[in-house]
C-alpha cells in the first residue's frame, strides 16, 4: 500500500505538454504553443535586476514580497482601474501560479468543490485536483451566427454548477484560451450570488491591459468587491511585460488575511525571489506602461495577421477575442486535437497547443480547436499559420 494520494498517482501531463515535450527547444519549429511574446523582457527591467544583483540584494526579502513593490503594485491598481487596494491586501508570494495555489489553500478542504468557467488553461483545473477538489466544469458557449460572433456565458447553468460543497468559482477574464471579456454586468451578478452562498471567486486577470476596445482594464472584480468581499484576484508580470521567465505574480486577497497571507507566503516559498523583484519594480515605472502600450500593439497586429488568414479560408473560424493574445480557431472536421498538433510538430514544424487540453477529456466540442499565441513577431507568424493551413490542406 502506498501513501501518495490516487488523485496524485491519476495526475497525467496535459495536451500542451504532451505537444511541447516532442520538440521544446529545436530551432527550425515556430512555437506558438505557449502564452508567451517572442519578444525579450525589456532591457530596462533586466538592468534593475542585474543592478540588484551587483548590489548584492542576494538575501530573505519580506515574505510577502517588497514594500515599495507592493506600494508599486498599489499604484498600478490605481492608475489602471480606478481601484484602491489597502496595502495588507496585496501578496507578492512569488508566480501567478503559486498565487493560484495560495488562493485555494486559502478556501479548499477535502470533499470540496471549484466550479471553472471553460474553456481554461489547464493547469487552473490541475491546481485544483492537487489541491484535493472536485472541479466542475461550466463551458462558455460560442454563438457563431450572431452580427458578430460571440463567447456567451449562461448565468443559470453556472450558479446551478454549485452546491452546498462548492468553495469557490474560478473565472480567468480576459480568458485563456478564448479571449472572453466577463462584462461589469456579469460580474456584480457573480459576486452578489457569491456573497450570498459563501462562495470564493477566484478571479485570474493577468491580461486586464490586453484588451482591443481602447479601455486602460478589462471590467476587474477590485472595481466591485469591498475589502472582505471572498475575492481572490491574480495578477502577473509575466504577459504585458513579457517576464514569463521571471515568476512573478501577486494576488489580491480579503483584507482579513493580512497575518495569515505572511505565513501561507513564506510556507510556500519563502517569499519570491529577492532581485527580480526589483525587475518587477521597473516594470510598474512609467517606462513600463510605455512598454505596455507596445505589447498591446504587438497583439492588435497579431491578431490581424489571423484575422486576414480567416479570410481565405473556408474550414478556420473564431470567435475574435476581446482580450489577451490568443486565437482558438475552430477547425471544421477536426475530431482529435492531440493528434492533429503533434502532427503539425512532426511533419509542418509549428508547435500550437491542442483545443483538448482545456478541459475534461469528456468535453469534445473543445478537440475541434487548436490555441495559437499570436503576440509574435509579424514575418514569424504568417509563416507558422501558413505551415498550419497547409496541413489542414492535406487532412
């Protein structure tokens, strides 16, 4: 008999992985995989933490982070959303992952369950598996034939996923993989039914500033919830600033677990890595939201580059995204994701992770889609969707 847990034992690597572990790292395949820019974090950000480095800010940092970090942090909130976030509400535990994992310790007990709005990264749902819940799934709906093509979710069908043992409702907006905005309207909606049952939300906005409407955020829970409100939101330093490397994330939390938060953080990991926090300072400087400004633009030009590849072709179609930097195109005929990806790495020599991987295996309609990251240079990109378009060609 063994003591790991079957929920460990049962643990399988997810489509993505099982794409990217054939050819991570060969340099003739475009890799379009992952959620990340092609783009190198910008050299101001690398010069702090190296300067970091020379000064020998080598040792402990607070476990919850730096305070002119999180004062930082503070004032992006502000300037961004027009929210104003006490300062023992903010965590810097290190990535946004670990901030995920934070977040459900904080709610998670055994027998519990998270109800996820998919399609979903799949490490979301992961997480919560290790963590020993249950996870329920609540799929957004695409409405192809409306004027204009839309990701719909029915609040109905997600508050009647939950039950007495439901701890909390994760929602990742601006979505991964579809691009998905939950409206201001959804959201009050969502947290008035959380308040009343005693529900957590979970919020992952780490692509608030990648948004193609001309707003500064998208619609952000902080805007809404008060200081005790059960909302956890997750933030990142990985996708506007392209610093996926670095592992740097914070999480906004109930103002009631300013002491607890300082004990999970420095359980967990001791506090987040000591010079690349001062990295992350210099990405909330003004030079930072001038770079944002930069990545936003890289993606609106992405994402016209598969726009104008929709156009001729009569099998690809999807739902624009609203935000972050990503295209789930739907691939008529497709059955099997998995195996068309692992395919284009073989034979087309581009790497996209497989529609499967965002969600259960039971969910079909996902094995249609394949994601693509488009926050790539131009030249690179026409070439990886035309590697792509010729293989669709050939099924």
């Amino acid at each position: 008999m063994t003591p790991i847990r079957r929920s460990i034992l049962d643990l399988k690597l997810n489509g993505i992985a099982q794409v990217a572990y054939m050819a991570l790292g060969e340099k003739d395949l475009i890799p379009l995989w992952f959620g990340e820019t092609d783009l190198v974090t910008p050299a101001f950000i690398r010069d702090a933490a190296k300067d970091a480095l020379d000064e020998g800010k080598t040792f402990y940092a607070p476990g919850r982070g730096l305070l002119a970090l999180r004062e930082a942090i503070r004032a992006f909130h502000r300037r961004t959303k027009d929210a104003d976030i006490a300062l023992e509400r903010i965590t810097v535990p290190g990535a946004a992952m670990l901030c995920i994992v934070t977040a459900l310790q904080c709610v998670i007990e055994k027998g519990d369950n998270i109800v996820v709005i998919s399609p979903v990264w799949p490490f979301i749902f992961q997480a919560g598996e290790i963590a020993g819940a249950e996870t329920r799934f609540v799929r957004l709906k695409a409405n192809w034939h409306a004027e204009q093509p839309h990701w719909k979710l029915d609040l109905d069908e997600l508050f009647s996923a939950c039950n007495a043992k439901t701890k909390a409702i994760f929602i990742s907006s601006p979505g991964n993989p579809t691009g998905w905005m939950m409206s201001r309207e959804e959201q009050r909606q969502v947290l008035d039914f959380c308040r009343a049952k005693g529900i957590a939300i979970i919020s992952d906005e780490v692509y608030g500033t990648l948004v193609f409407d001309g707003s500064r955020h998208a619609p952000s829970f902080l805007e809404i919830a008060a200081p005790d409100d059960p909302v956890f939101v997750i933030n990142s330093f990985s996708k506007p600033w392209a610093m996926t490397g670095w592992r740097i994330g914070w999480l906004v939390h109930p103002a009631q677990l300013d002491v607890p938060m300082h004990t999970i953080s420095v359980a967990n990991n001791t506090g987040p890595t000591t010079f690349a926090q001062y990295g992350a300072l210099a990405a909330l400087s003004p030079q930072g939201d001038a770079f944002r400004g930069e990545m936003l633009e890289r993606c609106r030009n992405g994402r016209a580059v598969v726009e104008k590849m929709l156009t001729r072709q009569n099998r690809v179609r999807w739902v624009p995204p609203q935000g972050a930097f990503y295209g789930f195109l739907h691939i008529d005929g497709l059955k099997d994701s998995l195996a068309f990806a692992q395919n284009l790495v073989k034979t087309a020599r581009v790497g996209v992770a497989p529609g499967m991987a965002f969600g259960t295996e039971e969910d079909k309609d996902n094995d249609a889609f394949i994601r693509i990251c488009f926050a790539q240079d131009p030249k690179l990109l026409e070439e990886g969707l035309a590697r792509i378009e010729k293989a669709i060609a050939a099924t």
